[in-house]
C-alpha cells in the first residue's frame, strides 16, 4: 500500500530516501462469485479448471453408459442409429478435448508456479483467457444437443463430415470447439512454456525441475506443434461445408485422404499430449511413496523428449488400410516400434523406483502404481497394432477400442486420480477420505478390466467399432454384456471419487502443509497455498527441495522434522 | 511431530493376493484354452491364407507379448508386496538414484526385441500381402496396373489360372459387386472356390471399408483412389463381415456376406445373372420407350390444347 509518511519510507543508501512508489486506481479485490469470474490467480484459474473438465468427464461418461446399454444385448432399441452416431462423436470428443487435455492443464496452471517457486504464471490474463476459452467451446459443442449433435465420430473424416452428407449444425458445432479449445490450449501452452523457462527458483536448473513440470513442458511444446495443423485442417472443412471449396471433396478435384493427414499429424500427438503429464504426475508420486528418490532421473526427462519427438513421426499409422504404398506404411511401422523404447524405460524406472523402497500404501500410491500394470497392457497392444500386416485384421474394432482405453483410461485418467488424491489435500487444506478412496480404486480397478480386457476379444472375433448394433451369428454376445456391466462398475467407482470429494472438501480430516512428505516445493506452503504463494522462495539444491529443507531443520533443531512449511506471515524461513 | 505414515501390513496383504490370483487365474485361462477357444485371443482364420499368414504372425507377436506382460507385472507387483512399509520397519528407502549398465540393458533388450519383431513381420509380409497363385483354370482376367498400391498381380497358377477380378463399390449403405462378364450383384459376392479373387476397392459417396474377418485384413473403400484386396478361398461356404469405417447411421447394418461355391456353380450363377439384368434392362427400355412416347403425346395435346 502506497504512503506519504516519509518516516515510514525505506532508506536507500547514503541515508538517502528511496524512489516512492505510489499506486493510483487501487481497487478491492472483488468478493464471492466475482472474485472467481474475474481472478487471474493461477490456483483459483487452476480449481475452476478442475470443475468444469470434470463436469464435461461426467457428462462423457454418461455418454459412454447409454452407448454400453446399447451394446448389452444385440438387436437393442434404446437408442436410434443416429443418437448412437451422435453419442459415439460426442463421447469421444469430450474425452478428450474437454477433459484428458485441458485437465492436464488443470494440474499444471495449479502446480507449475507452486512446484517451480513462482508466485503466478507469466501471464495471468492469458492463463484466465485460456480457461474461458476452454469454458466456451465446450458450451458451444454441448449446444449442438439443442439442434443435431455431430455424428461423424470424434475424427470427422471427410466426406462424412461434408455438407452433402452432414448437413445439420452439429459438424460446424465441432469446428467451432476445435477451434476454441485449441486456442485455449495453444495460449495456454505458451504461458507454461515462458513461466517454466523464465520463472524457476533460484538454484533450480533443469536437472533439478521436478518431473511432472518436464512433462507439462514438453506438453506445451507438442501443443504448440500440433495444433495449428488441425485449426487449419477444421477451418478448409468449414470452408468445404459452406463457401464452397473442394479441399476434401473428391468430386471437385480434392482429396478426402488430405483430411486424414491433417488430423492425425495433430491426433497423434495429441495422443502424447494426453498422456505424458500423466506420467509426470506418477514420476512425483511413486517416489514420495515409496520413500525413494526417482531411479533415473535423467533417462525419464529424455524419454519425455523422445517420445513427444517421436510422436510427431507416427501420425499415418491411423492409416493402415487406406490406399498407401508399402514402403510407407513400414515406415509408419518402424517409428512407432521406436516409441516403445522410451515409453519402456518409463515403466521400467517406475518399477526400479519402487524396488528396495518402503512403500506407504495410501491412496495416490494405488491410482500411480496401476497406470504402469495398466498401461502396458495398450502399450503391447499398441505394439501388435503398429505391425500393419496385423493391424489390418484389427484396424477399426473393438480391439483398438480397447487398447486406446488402456492408455487413454487405465494410463491418463488413472494417473489424473492419482493426481487428484495427492493434490486434493494441498487444493483445500482437507485430506480425502482413505477408505472411500480406496473401495472407489478397487471397484474402478476391477470395473476398468471387465469393461475393456473382453474387448480385445469381441475385435478380433469381428465386432467392428462405431455400430450401434451387431449380429447375434458374430459371437459377441457375451463380451458385450460383461463389458456393458464392466462400465457401469466403472462408472459407480467414479462416482465414489466425486463423492469423497466432494465430502472432504467440507469435512475432510485437516492436511496440514506437507500431509505426504512430499519432495517439491508445493508442500513449502500452506494447503491451500496463500495468494502469493512464497513469501521467500527457498533456494532449491536438488531435485528434491523438501527432503534437503526438512534435513537442514532435523540438523538444525536435532529433531525430525515433520511438517516444515512456511510459517503463516512469516517474513521468511 | 512424526505422522504415523505407515499403515499395519495386514491393509495391503489380501489386496495384492487377490491382484496376484486374478492375474494368474489370466494366465491359466489363457495358457489351458482349448483350441476351440483359440480365436478368443487370436484373430479369425480359415478362410483364405493371408488370414492365415496374418494369424500365425500375431500369434508369434502374442507370445513375445505375454513373456513382456509377464515380466512387467510380475516386477511390479513383486516390488510392491516385498517392499511395503513395516510397522517398525525402515522409514526410508534404498537412496538409489539410478544404475546406468541396468538402464542402458533394458533400453537395448527393449530395442532389440523390436528388431526381432521387424524381421518376423517382413518374413511374414509377403504371404499376406501378395496375392497367392490361382489353383483352377479358365477364369477371366485382367492383367490391370494399380496406380495407388503395390499390391503386386498374382502369379499365374499351375494350368495356366488365373485369377478372378471383381470391382467393389461401397455405397450407403451396400457393397456393389461387378463380375468380369458385366454381371453385377449387391450385399452379397458369389464366388469360386480355390481361386485367387483379387477385389478393386472403390467408393462413390463417404468412406466405407471392406472386411471379412476370415479372409484377412479389411482396406478402406476411399472416393476418387482404387484400393486393392485378395482371398483364396480354400472351401465352400458363406464367409459373413461388415463394414468396417463409420459410413453414416446404417453403418451397422452395411454387412456382406461371400458365398464360396463349386466353380460350375460359379459359371451358372454369373450368366444366370447376366441374363436377368440383360432381360430386365430390356424390359426397362421398353417401359422407358411407352412412357417417352405417351408423355410426348400428352405434351403435344397439351400443346395443341394451349395453341387453341
């Protein structure tokens, strides 16, 4: 607050009186609902983010229910082959791009400045920009129920996606939240990009980030590449639609196969996208658990950049069956065999890091310990997948169905549980409960496995995906109902989660600053963090911070140190 | 103040049983299936040997893949039993912070297992993807070049065979068959059996994708490309599959369905249904030709009819 009183000014040297700093048009901070509309403050910007991706993740999978209730018994009635069109595209589109993407984002506008000692984003207005963005493109796509949801599928592949065949709102509702959300994320991306390279505490150089901001990094990096790629391609599909183009429209000299190209050069990273700051997530997890530093530090931070490398030169192994040469598709082949090497290091440290450790069973450790036996369950069949000989038995069933929920669910959305468990108590200074936590891991854990394991089964017996019905004489029946039940499981151990969150968010146990003995510098402050984060900002020797911050106060006092955060109002520690 | 971090072992122990005996109760189940449960786990065979080759080559993949499912599971749970927290036990684990001969190991057995799956696939390729000589004579040909991919024509068989083509179209919400002589058939190919039938693959709205899950891999069916596809079929029989890439809201219901019959059957049923479209087509004409003559009569009175 700016004073006149030149007594209470600071003296410059020589005794002299210091420049004076005076603040014109200081306003209050807005109170209630305002102060969230209008904040700019990367922790609130974070939480508003959290509710509104996991209102869209509810939303998607109620979307997934009544597609299982379908699917539980062939010549089913629930739904119309239209409505069932319109659920596949609209499940699939906000899966991803209103929930695994922007919750990731979540994590990050939350965790980045905490974990890297800064006291907001770079850009706070953008940071608030990004987040209305995201806001509005999901309404924009979600108005679409009003007139005609999209029913091209969340890929919108041309001339499927043309006007002549789609005439209705709901494709153009879909441009518009690709649009949005891309430009949220775009402007988000940079806003990681210049805090994480600009704003890190003193003495924290790259070797000594922590992992999951590694990965929030090169999760920005890979938005940035990938996403002009599919604003363009969506704004030629508008134009096609609309004013009369041909890009995509073989009848006019285009070329429906450039739609392809276009969208998966951005889909397939986007796949990276989805999952890397998972892996971040669990990177910072598995050791605070299993009272172990990370084992191979380095070798993860590279496999990061490897594989969103990487991911950029795998993009046509989407299009296996399309009319391509050979030597293309071993091409394609050969660099995805490619990305198995990194991601393999990956759970190989994860494993390593838990060997030898003293591994404390809470509920964070359960979500991160089961997106490695998870994952490696889509990273084989993603494997088997690349091998395009192969592929061409099971491109387009429910084989690929299943192998991208092992990695989308059973690795990013099982890591995002994870995350949630361990941030939950830093968020709101409120512990959620153990035992909810835990039954809600075992019924989604079991859930997960019925609704996804028998559909490697029901693809390669020929079940194709996207069909709202299927023959009694394909042998199906069965995996399908399992799967149907599976889903339903799965879905009431979601609800657990959201239950226990939003109990704990009042009546939760009090966290505390440091509740896990955590190794970076969010748990420096108090849960939730004040406004501006860091009073002083700790000078950071390592990868772990805390560990080395709570060894100098047992050294110091003689004691062990429990909980060392920053004392409230303290004028530093 | 110290926190009690560590929970008493008997919480975790059960759990990690019963993860234990679920995984095993896998691997059992899939190690004991009989072979009438083998397509459970594998893809459709039997038809044609490019399904063949396609299976045999996953199955090699799945072998490799339940040894790495073995290992990473096995390591995992077992770090996770062996090294929980101990009521009394140490509070801190082994500060290891990595090893790098284990670290480049895994990297290079990584790789290399990978190099071995190449090779594998490229032993395998050239049985799924060329099409197989012709085992029956006397069936037309076309010696056509594919601009768009390499699927290479196959070889004349013994006697001199070759073998047959047939143009597909994918429209919402059918597949169109033209035979060589002109005959043409709709939702269902008639076909001989112990022939190499070489399928160009067309589409004249939205993409659709061919698939008969026994005769091997689908391809897609892509406006403005010609895309290529073959099976041999070694038995009589009717061999059902479907659509495979959204087409719109029939999609579900785009099925096709191949019946593999003796060749004199074969011959029968193509001048059986060259004849009845000759017959209806000149039926058509006729009826066009009436119908041409009374609206032009029509139109000339109601020209008459308007002069006056």
């Amino acid at each position: 607050m700016a004073t006149n009183d030149a007594a209470a000014r600071p003296a410059g040297l020589n005794g002299a009186l210091a420049p004076e700093v005076t603040m014109h048009g200081l306003q209050d901070e807005p109170k209630g609902w305002l102060a969230w509309l209008t904040t700019t403050d990367h922790k609130k910007i974070g939480i508003m983010y959290f509710v509104a991706t996991f209102v869209f993740f509810i939303l998607g999978g109620v979307e997934a229910l009544i597609m299982r209730a379908q699917l539980a018994q062939p010549s089913s009635t629930l739904v119309s082959p239209e409505t069932y069109n319109g659920l596949v595209s609209m499940h699939g589109t906000t899966m991803i791009f209103l929930f695994v993407v922007p919750v990731m984002a979540a994590f990050g506008n939350y965790l980045v400045p905490l974990m890297i000692g800064a006291r907001d984003m770079a850009f706070p207005r953008l940071n608030a920009l990004s987040l209305w963005l995201l806001v509005f493109g999901g309404i924009a796509f979600y108005a679409s129920l009003f007139f005609e949801p999209p029913q091209a599928g969340w890929t919108s592949y041309t001339p499927l996606s043309d006007d002549a065949y789609m005439p209705g709102g709901g494709i153009d509702a879909w441009i518009f939240l690709i649009h949005l959300t891309g430009l949220s994320s775009l402007v988000g991306a940079i806003n990681f990009v210049a805090t994480i390279h600009n704003m890190r505490a003193p003495g924290m150089s790259w070797g000594r980030m922590p992992l999951f901001v590694w990965s929030i990094l090169v999760y920005s990096y890979l938005l940035i590449a990938a996403l002009p790629t599919i604003a363009a391609a969506v704004t030629m599909l508008l134009a096609d639609r609309h004013f009369g183009t041909a890009f995509f429209d073989p009848v006019g000299g285009g070329d429906p196969m450039l739609w392809q190209h276009m969208f998966w050069f951005f889909g397939h990273p986007e796949v990276y996208i989805m999952i890397l700051p998972a892996f971040g997530i669990i990177s910072e997890i598995l050791p605070v658990f299993s009272r172990k530093p990370i084992f191979g530090y380095k070798a993860i931070a590279a496999a990061t950049v490897a594989i969103a490398f990487l991911g950029l030169l795998v993009w046509a192994h989407h299009m296996f069956t399309t009319p391509t040469s050979t030597v293309v598709l071993i091409f394609f082949m050969l660099s995805s065999f490619a990305i198995a090497v990194p991601t393999g290091i990956k759970i190989f440290n994860w494993i390593a890091t838990l060997w030898k450790g003293s591994i404390v069973f809470k509920t964070p450790l359960y979500f991160a310990a089961a997106l490695p036996a998870l994952f490696v369950v889509g990273g084989i069949s993603g494997v088997m997948l690349a091998v395009f000989p192969v592929d061409w038995q099971l491109h387009d069933t429910y084989f690929v169905v299943a192998h991208l929920h092992y990695v989308l669910f059973g690795g990013s959305v099982f890591g995002i549980f994870a995350g949630v468990y361990f941030w939950f108590p830093k968020m709101t200074g409120r512990m959620m409960s153990e035992g909810l936590g835990k039954l809600s891991f075992w019924v989604m854990f079991v859930g997960f496995n019925l609704t996804f394991l028998v559909q490697h089964s029901a693809g390669l017996s020929g079940m194709p995906r996207r069909i709202y019905d299927y023959d009694a004489a394909l042998g199906v029946s069965d995996y399908n109902l399992i799967s149907t039940i599976g889903s339903f499981l799965l879905g009431i151990g979601v609800l657990l989660t959201v239950i226990n969150a939003l109990r704990s968010y009042r009546h939760g146990k009090l966290a505390g600053n440091d509740p896990w003995k955590g190794n970076t510098l969010e748990w420096f402050v108090q849960s939730p963090p004040p406004a501006n984060n860091f009073d002083v900002v700790p000078r950071v020797r390592s990868v772990e911070p805390m560990k080395d911050i709570r060894r100098e106060i047992a050294k110091t006092t003689g004691t062990p140190a429990g909980s060392v955060a920053q004392p409230v109002g303290s004028a530093g520690w | 103040m110290i926190p009690r971090a560590l929970p008493p072992r008997r919480s975790s122990t059960p759990r990690l049983v019963v993860l234990l005996a679920i995984v095993a109760g896998l691997l059992v189940a899939l190690v004991a299936s009989p072979a009438a449960l083998a397509d459970t786990f594998t893809p459709e065979s039997g038809g044609s040997p490019n399904a063949d080759a396609i299976d045999s080559l996953y199955k090699i993949i799945l072998y490799v893949a339940i040894v790495i499912f073995l290992i990473v599971e096995g390591t995992l749970i077992w770090s996770l039993v062996k090294y929980r927290a101990r009521r009394g036990g140490p509070q801190e684990g082994a500060q290891i912070h990595g090893n790098t001969p284990l670290e480049l190991g895994w990297t290079v057995g990584a790789a290399l297992i990978l190099v071995v799956l190449t090779v594998v696939t490229f032993l395998y390729l050239g049985d799924i993807k060329n099409p197989a000589p012709s085992g029956k004579a006397e069936l037309a040909s076309a010696a056509g070049q594919f601009a768009t991919i390499d699927q290479p024509n196959p070889p004349t068989g013994e006697d001199g065979a070759k073998p047959l083509e047939i143009d597909v179209n994918g429209q919402q919400y059918l597949w169109r068959y033209t035979y060589p002589n002109g005959a043409f058939s709709y939702h269902d190919l008639t076909v001989p059996v112990d022939t190499t039938v070489v399928l160009k693959l067309s589409a004249s709205d939205v993409i659709h994708s061919w698939w008969i899950p026994k005769f091997g891999g689908k391809m897609d069916a892509v406006p403005g490309y010609t895309n290529k596809a073959w099976f041999k079929a070694s038995e009589t029989g009717d061999y059902i599959g479907q659509c495979a890439e959204l087409c719109g809201s029939g999609h579900a219901d785009m099925r096709a369905v191949v019946h593999v019959v003796a060749e004199g059957e074969y011959q029968d049923f193509i001048e059986r249904k060259k004849d009845e479209i000759e017959t209806a087509g000149e039926e058509l004409a006729k009826q066009r030709e009436e119908r041409e003559q009374a609206d032009s009569g029509e139109q000339g009175n109601q020209r008459q009819t308007e002069n006056q």
